[in-house]
C-alpha cells in the first residue's frame, strides 16, 4: 500500500453520489460499486460514506455516531451524553471483520434528543445545541470523536480503499434515498479515521476532491463563530463553511455556492444590474469564506444533494440523470457501472451549482 508522502497525484481523489428525488429508498449496494471503479484514484488511507433516510423508525432523533479510543474514554463521553439527552437507544455500529480494515476503534451509535430543562438553560436552539455538543466532545473528551449527528443520516468512514469500508460496514444492508461516497488520496494530512472523508455537522456532509489554497484565512474565519476546527484538513472547514452560511446566516444553497465559488469581479461587472447587485454583497459580506484552490464537492443536506466544482473548474465532474435519480461523480464510469442507460450526461461549468432536492423540497 502507498504510504502517505511516497507520491503525489494532484487530481487524486474521487467522490460519487446519487439521489432519488421520489425518496424511494434503495440498498448502499449501489454506491460501493459506484465508487469502487474510482480504485486507482485512492490509496487506501480513507474511504467512507453518507446515507440519507437510513434511520426511519428514528428519524426525529439525532445519530450520533462515535469512535471511542478506549472503554474508558467511552464511559467519560456516555456520562456526557447522559447528562446533555435523552439517550433512546444505543448501541454499536454493526461491522464485519475484513483483512483489509485493520486498528478499527470503537465504533457506536446513540439516538438521542436533547434534554429539555438543558436545552431550556442554554437559550439555543436546538440545532446550534447538538452542534456545540458535538464540539465539546470533539475538543474536551481526548480519544472520542462524533463523526456524524444528523437526524436519519449517518456517516461510515475508516482508513482504507472506500469498498473495503463498504463491505466493512455491511452497507449493502442499509436503504437510503440519498448515497454519497469518498476515496481519498491525501497529499498534506495523514490518514487516520477520524480524517476520513465525509465530514459532517448536524445534517451536513461533505465528501471533496482538491486542495483549499485558502484553508488557513477559511480557518480563521470560521473559528471566529464558534466553529472548532480539530481535524486540520480543509474538507472540515469547507463542511462548517457550508453550515455557517445556510443554517446560521440563512442563505440559500445559491447564495451559499456564489460565495465558496464567488464569481470573478470582471464577471459580477457584466451582469444584469439585479444579479450584480447580489453577487457583490455576497462577495463583500462573506470575502472570508470564499474557497480558492482547485476542487469539486458534494454536500449532502437533509433534503436534497448539491454538487460544486471551482469557479476554474479544475477538478472533474459530471452529472448523469435517469428518470428520478440523478448521480454525479468524478468519473462518467462510475455512473455507469450503476445506470447504464441514462436520459442524459453532461458536465457542470465551473462554479455552477448543481441542487437536487427530494420532490417538494426547496433549498
């Protein structure tokens, strides 16, 4: 297995998705095969998956998802669940052993709703509460990390090639309407599990291929609002990024991409007068926030799937649709190896948004 600084492919990476737009549920079968055909784009230090509309019988309560370094540690973060929520239901994550996926820590979930004299106390509401929650566990209990803490989504993610991590995690025996799915090559930062891609915050994740030239001023920014950035990689900043803009400051996933994408001022000169007007306050207002660097994303959200590459468009992308299902991917192949005869394919400009939501939904 390549190790982490013997070579350097820039466009490494690779990121597949999909999403029904009825919310017909189907097996993650689908997104292993979709993205195993990426194999050579990764190196087996990260893989890993989002999956919308996977916990039904559960969906008014947030997963937590949680890898724990020790019994110990797990006990510590469990006295803190338990004074924070209501715990519904717990239990670990069901895994199979495979040869490929190796030093795997512990791995829980917790269905949980936050207690109300707490939730009362600390005049939040309750996202931004499971936010900070989160937060604290991730920066306070050394050795626990939440991965994922979103309402009927979840998270699977370990070092190695994503169709390891599939099988590892018995994928195949969850049902979703929304699948994404990362193999990672990484160029700056070690692999580890918790540095696996997806990344993710309350409903949000965020699966990426690129480098963020900006992650240092990107940084700054965001912690100035609360947001802890432990991970020191950039895919986790662009994840707060996304929540900061839509959940906190009420953007649209529009407005959202025209700042992380932002168009270039010679090009805002030569909108109409309406869209110029908007597109320069959100570059004025949200400067901080725009992402330079060449990369292509996908953010899942409850409700829906966006995909974004740079306003240069120097990582690929392309955008298959089959009569309610559209998928998007790095590579055409890995659409096709899962739909082969589609409506139509074609590939995004640079900095344009693609948006799906379920049927009826908005964004």
């Amino acid at each position: 297995m390549l190790k982490e600084g013997q070579t350097r492919i820039p466009s490494g990476c690779a990121i597949s998705g999909f999403i029904n737009k009825s919310g017909k549920r189907v097996s993650g079968e689908a997104i292993i095969k979709s993205i195993s055909v990426m194999h050579d784009r990764s190196n087996g230090l990260g893989g890993g998956f989002a999956a919308y509309g996977i916990y039904p019988e559960y969906k008014n309560y947030y997963a937590l998802h949680m890898f724990y370094n020790s019994a110990l540690i797990k006990k510590e973060c469990e006295e803190f669940l338990e004074e924070h929520f209501d715990i519904i239901n717990l239990s670990k994550i069901p895994t199979r052993k495979i040869k490929e996926i190796t030093d795997e820590p512990l791995i829980w979930r917790y269905f949980v709703t936050p207690l109300p004299t707490k939730l009362a106390s600390s005049q939040l509401d309750e996202r931004e509460f499971v936010a900070k929650c989160v937060f604290r566990i991730n920066t306070e209990i050394k050795g626990a990390y939440v991965f994922s803490s979103g309402k009927n989504m979840g998270v699977f993610k370990a070092v190695g090639f994503p169709e390891d991590v599939g099988r590892f995690y018995k994928l195949e025996e969850y049902e979703g309407w929304c699948f994404t799915a990362h193999g990672r090559y990484p160029t700056n930062t070690p692999g580890w599990w918790g540095g696996a891609h997806p990344f993710a915050l309350l409903d949000y994740s965020v699966v990426h291929n690129g480098e963020i030239s900006s992650y240092d001023a990107n940084r700054r920014s965001i912690e100035m609002y609360g947001y802890k950035c432990t991970l020191l990689t950039d895919t986790e900043v662009i994840t707060y990024i996304v929540d900061y803009l839509h959940r906190k400051k009420g953007l649209t996933l529009n407005e959202v991409a025209s700042v992380i994408a932002a168009p270039f001022w010679k090009t805002i000169e030569n909108m109409k007068p309406e869209d110029r007007s908007t597109h320069e306050y959100l570059r004025m207002m949200f400067s901080a926030q725009l992402i330079t660097g060449p990369f292509s994303i996908l953010v899942g959200f409850e409700g829906g799937i966006m995909a974004l590459n740079d306003r240069l468009k120097l990582r690929s992308m392309v955008v298959g649709e089959k009569d309610d299902v559209v998928y998007i991917s790095s590579e055409e192949a890995a659409i096709r190896i899962i739909e082969p005869n589609l409506d139509s394919v074609w590939a995004p400009k640079g900095g344009q948004p693609v948006i799906v939501c379920l049927n009826g939904g908005d964004a």
